[in-house]
C-alpha cells in the first residue's frame, strides 16, 4: 500500500500534504504511520519555524477511508482499540508542537480530517470547503480526539448537534462557529495561506511556543494558576534575545528581525 503524505521542507517551512485525490485524502493507518515519522522528523529540526497540513485536489481529507474500514471493523476490539491509540497520537503530537501550525482547508473537512485540523493551531479554508462530523452516518462515534477538540474550538453545545446530527456545515457557518480563523477565494488559498506561514515563520519562537502552552493549559486551569504561569514564563522570555531585539526595534521604530533565540 503507498502511503498519500508528501514532507517538504522549505527553509523554515515544512509541509505535510496528503495526496490521495481519488479518495478525498481518506486516511488509512498507513497515512497515520507516516504521519508520525514526519512529526518526529520536525520535532528534531530547531530551523522549523511552522508546519503547514494541508490537501491536494480540492480536499483536505474526507475522514477515516470507509472503503478499507471493513477490514479495520473485523479486527478483535483489543487490536482495534491498540491501532486506534497508537494512530491518534499524531493528533496530540500536532497539537503539542512548539512551533505554530496551520491547515489549509481547500475542500472537504470530515470525520478524522476534521480532528486533523482542530489539532492544527490555526485553519484557513477556501469558500468551498465543508466541515463535518459525520461519525453518525455509518454508527461510529468521534474519535481521533474530536470529542475533545471540536467542544474546544466550537463549544459543548455546537458540538453535541454536530456530532448527534452529523450536520455538514460550509466554510461560512465554519468560520462562525470557530472552526476556521479565515476564508478566501479557492484561487487565493495558497497565496493567504504562504502569507500566514510566512508571517508565523517570522515571530517570535520561544515566546510562540509559550503561548500555546498556556492557551492549552488555560483550558484547566483557574485565573490565580495562569497568572502565576504567565508571570514565571514573561520573566524567562524577558532574558531571550528575541525580546531584547523586540523591544528594540519598537523604540527604534523599524520591524523586529526574530531568530528564534
């Protein structure tokens, strides 16, 4: 079986594509698997700076690959479940990365696709994409850590008719109820999505990757626990040379130049 997910470095870009067209990008185990040997690739290079996920042919991924879940469904519950934890640690490891990540959405969105881009940390779609949590359809319920991921981004009671209603939303509806951050014309995704990676690609590192920790942990915690967090990892950037050259490009009013130090 030939695995659909190309990795493409370019300089402090990499890029994850699924490219299987035919299929609406499905996932199979095998995309997963290669999944996680990438993300371990990027985890290893201190030169990236944003990871791009996103779709080739008007998709960005149909969901888990119905026509092979036969043989998925046939295997004991202990090796399923086993296959299902070991696969949906790619989810986690998207989601915890330092540097920022972005989908880019060019069309259909469903199921697993859709927990594939909840993980990302910011989506951008074209108006011809749609969104869906459509588990119900075949009798399954959410996986890949949608239960967690959708209530997070759309909150507890979109997310229940979603997924209890198996509703398709269009790129419109998906960007009121949080899903995306921003929809273009189909011919001007590319060019809006490079715009943002390269604008992420820019910024500050350390300081990027101290906000995603603390958005994450501020869905935990209390106001007292974050203020503390916040106070103890403002007075470590404080001592970064991104900060230093931050602030001095503010007072000498040009644009700060960020190494990620």
């Amino acid at each position: 079986m030939s695995v659909a997910l190309s990795f493409e470095l370019a300089g402090r870009l990499a890029r994850l594509t699924l490219s299987r067209p035919e299929a609406k990008n499905a996932l199979r185990p095998a995309e997963w698997q290669q999944f996680a040997s990438h993300l371990r690739e990027i985890q290893q290079r201190p030169d990236v700076r944003t990871v791009l996920v996103c779709g080739s042919g008007g998709a960005f991924s149909s969901g888990g690959d119905l026509k092979t879940m036969p043989e998925r469904l046939a295997l004991p519950i202990a090796v399923r479940r086993e296959q299902l934890v070991r696969d949906g640690q790619v989810i986690r490891t998207i989601y915890e990365l330092d540097v920022p990540v972005v989908a880019s959405i060019p069309g259909v969105c469903m199921g697993a696709g859709l927990s594939l881009a909840l993980a990302c940390d910011l989506r951008i779609c074209s108006e011809a994409a749609t969104f869906g949590a459509v588990f119900h359809r075949v009798g399954l319920s959410a996986d890949f850590g949608l239960s967690w991921l959708l209530p997070q981004a759309v909150g507890a009671s979109k997310a229940m008719h979603m997924l209890m209603t198996a509703q398709v939303l269009s790129a419109q509806q998906a960007q009121l109820a949080g899903i995306v951050h921003d929809v273009v014309p189909a011919a001007e995704l590319e060019t809006a999505t490079m715009k943002l990676c390269e604008q992420l690609a820019s910024g500050p590192k350390t300081a990027q990757a101290v906000t995603k920790q603390a958005l994450h942990r501020s869905a935990s915690a209390d106001l007292a626990t974050m203020l503390e967090w916040e106070a103890h990892s403002q007075s470590l950037l404080s001592k970064t040379a991104d900060t230093a050259e931050g602030v001095s490009a503010f007072i000498e009013k040009r644009s700060a130049v960020f190494r990620g130090e």
